[in-house]
C-alpha cells in the first residue's frame, strides 16, 4: 500500500500513529511474502472502535482506507461528523470518497437497515435471521451487500458466530438471497498467551472455507475472503491464508478500558 503525503490534512498529522502503520504495513508484506504470496493479497483493516474522528483522519491521511467498526450507533456518530467536517473541508471531503467502512461485531437484526446505510460489507452475519433483514433491506434499496460469515472456530460460549458444523446449512440457505453475495469467513480467535496458539484456529477457518467453495459453488466473487489476525497474531494467520487483518492497538495503542458499571457501595 502506498503512503500519500498529508495534504491539508496535516492538521491531523500523528507521528506515532504514522510509524505504527509503516511498522504494521511492513510485518503485514514480510509475513505474506514469507508465505508465499503478494503482500497486495493481504488488506488491512484498521480498527477504530473507541478511536475518535480526529485520529480516522490522521489514519486516512497516511493512506489507509479500510476501516472496521463493530457498533453501528458509533459508527453512525463518527459518520455524522465525519459528513460535517467533509461539508466544509474539502480535503476531509477528499480522504472521505477513498474510505471503506466494514462492520465487524454482532448486529441485531432490528438494526439491519441502519447497517445498510453504514457499511460496504458486514462481516459479521451470525445467523441466517439477520442475513435474511439485511437480504430484504438491501432488495429494498436495489443494491447487493457483501457479506462474510462469523464463525466461532474456537467454540467459546461468549462468542457470537455460527458453530463450524452449523456452517454449511446456513451458508446454503443464505447463499439463496438475491441481494447478499457471500464473500468469505471471518472469525474472532480465542486470547491465548503465546500467538502461535492460535494458528489451529486459523488453519480450521481456512479449511472449512476451502470446503464451502466446493460443497457450495457460487463463482468468482465469492469466498475469496479470510478475515483473521488481530494486533497480537496477524502474522500468524497471514501464514495460514488471512486475506483480511483487522488491527486496532497495534496502530492506534491501548483502548481505554470499557466502562464500569459504578461499583456497590461497601457494605
Ligand atoms: C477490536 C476488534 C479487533 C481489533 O483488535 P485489536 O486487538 O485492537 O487489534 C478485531 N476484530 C474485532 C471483531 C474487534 O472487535
């Protein structure tokens, strides 16, 4: 990927942010070239959950152009602001017609069509409910959404995803809705301690993913994508067939910690 020089947008400008993705960027080519294939087959998604719209900027300004949300009402909050600087920045405007927007966590099915309005894809359809809300939203609006399926290859309770083996039926039914066009997998790897622990899980969404493609044929367009690595494996799952990274910490640092509900007073 290249790096364009900040323009005007230089306001923006975030050294450390800039040497993070230039550091990330080079692990993301040595790590596809180390397995054999073209750094150009490997996306980067960068994750701004948390990250305000100052920093999507400095981020957009360094040439990244793919990013990842997993709430739709934040997301929906940054875009509004993002559309008001755009209306009176033309090089906000600018960098703004060259991003993507991918959701990447659990959406309710109640809120398929404000996703729609949102997103290029959503990689994160979890149930053959919530693919058929976005199938009826998107023939609504006459256009074809992307998707990717989630699968919880790891089979932790707290995850969302279909189960491996609930795979192959959801996919044949989704695979029958006009307007979704199904483009791969995508997974949450399980925190282990050690990256290399992860490559297991990685290997089994490869695997199921190479069996889809030929239990359910669908052309071209479809089942291209791995979406998998986070900040701590990426390289890992780069080895095992990741078209996809999607990395937060490692290019925006540490998130603050989730909010806490107020503790109960002592007794
Ligand atoms: C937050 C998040 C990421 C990025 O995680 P990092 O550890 O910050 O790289 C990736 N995928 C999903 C689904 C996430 O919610």
């Amino acid at each position: 990927m290249e790096y364009t020089a900040p323009s005007s947008a230089s306001g923006w400008a975030d050294a450390a942010l800039a040497t993070r993705a230039r550091d990330i960027q080079g692990r993301i080519a040595k790590a596809a070239r180390s397995a054999g294939r073209p750094p150009t087959s490997v996306t980067l998604v960068s994750v701004t959950k948390t990250i305000p719209v100052e920093r999507i900027l400095a981020a957009a300004a360094l040439g990244l152009t793919v990013f990842g949300e997993n709430r739709v009402q934040e997301a929906r909050d940054k875009r509004e602001r993002l559309d008001a600087l755009a209306q009176s920045d033309p090089s906000v405007a600018r960098l703004m017609t060259q991003t993507r927007w991918e959701l990447i966590g659990h959406l309710q099915t109640n809120k398929a069509a404000r996703a729609l309005n949102l997103f290029d894809r959503v990689q994160s359809v979890d149930s053959v409910r919530l693919a058929e809300a976005l199938n009826a939203r998107a023939v609504a609006l006459g256009r074809a959404l992307p998707i990717m399926l989630e699968v919880n290859a790891g089979g932790e309770a707290s995850k969302s995803g279909f189960a491996p083996h609930e795979v192959e039926s959801a996919a044949r039914v989704i695979a029958t809705l006009p307007a979704l066009r199904i483009e791969g997998l995508m997974t949450v790897a399980p925190i282990v301690p050690e990256p290399e622990q992860a490559r297991p899980i990685f290997r089994r969404l490869r695997e199921l993913r190479d069996f889809l493609r030929a239990a359910i044929p669908l052309g071209e367009q479809h089942w291209r994508e791995l979406s998998m690595g986070m900040s701590d494996d990426f390289e890992i799952a780069i080895e095992e067939g990741a078209t996809l990274v999607r990395i937060g910490r490692g290019l925006f640092g540490e998130r603050p910690a989730p909010q806490q509900a107020p503790e109960a007073p002592l007794a």
